[in-house]
C-alpha cells in the first residue's frame, strides 16, 4: 500500500464500527459501536467528518435513506465497506497483530 492508503486509529475504528453495524450502519449507529467496544466517548462530528474522509478515499460508499416515518423525519446516510475499505481493515489488522506479536502478555493487554 502507498502511504497515503494507510488509515489512522480512528478511521480503523470507524470501518470497523460499519463492518459491525452491517445494514444499519449510519453515523449515530457507528458512534454507539465504537463508544460500546472501547469505552471512549466520540462526538458525532468526528464521526461524520471521518465519514466524509473515507468517502472520498473510496473505502466506504452510502446510500441515502427515504425520510424516516415521524414528522420532520430525516434521510440517513447509510454505509457499507468497498472492497478498498475491507483491505484496509485487513491490512491495518495484519499491521497490528504483526507489532504486538511477541510483546508480554501485559502490554497486550491480555491480563
């Protein structure tokens, strides 16, 4: 992969979040993901914002929802992984396992 094909943390944490949510990924749906498995708070923007990123980085593509059913109901934006987007994750997870292959059991956070 070239250098600008690597995604930082956050975008990792986001087209794993969409992989998780499957049909129903859209923005707040990742945000409750990423916030369940980690434990940390994300804002919605940067969710949004990240969103836009691998948009344009060709690792996701949305399809816009017709307009949810209660007044003022508004369209989503909903998000799949691109074949580009699933290497990504695999690459960026084969990257991780290969760096923490051989640490102690504490740094890995297994104990």
């Amino acid at each position: 992969m070239a250098k600008g094909d690597f995604v930082g943390e956050f975008e990792l944490y986001v087209l794993i979040a969409i992989a998780h949510a499957g049909d129903e990924a859209y923005g707040v749906t990742i945000r409750q993901e990423i916030e369940r498995r980690t434990g940390r708070v994300v804002a919605i923007g940067a969710v949004h914002a990240t969103l836009a990123r691998l948009d344009e980085k060709g690792l996701v593509r949305y399809r816009v929802s017709d307009p949810q059913p209660v007044p003022g109901g508004k369209r989503r934006k909903f998000f799949r992984l691109t074949a580009a987007g699933e290497r990504a994750v695999r690459h960026s997870a084969g990257m991780l396992a290969r760096m923490l292959d051989g640490l102690s059991p504490e740094l890995r956070g297994l104990r």
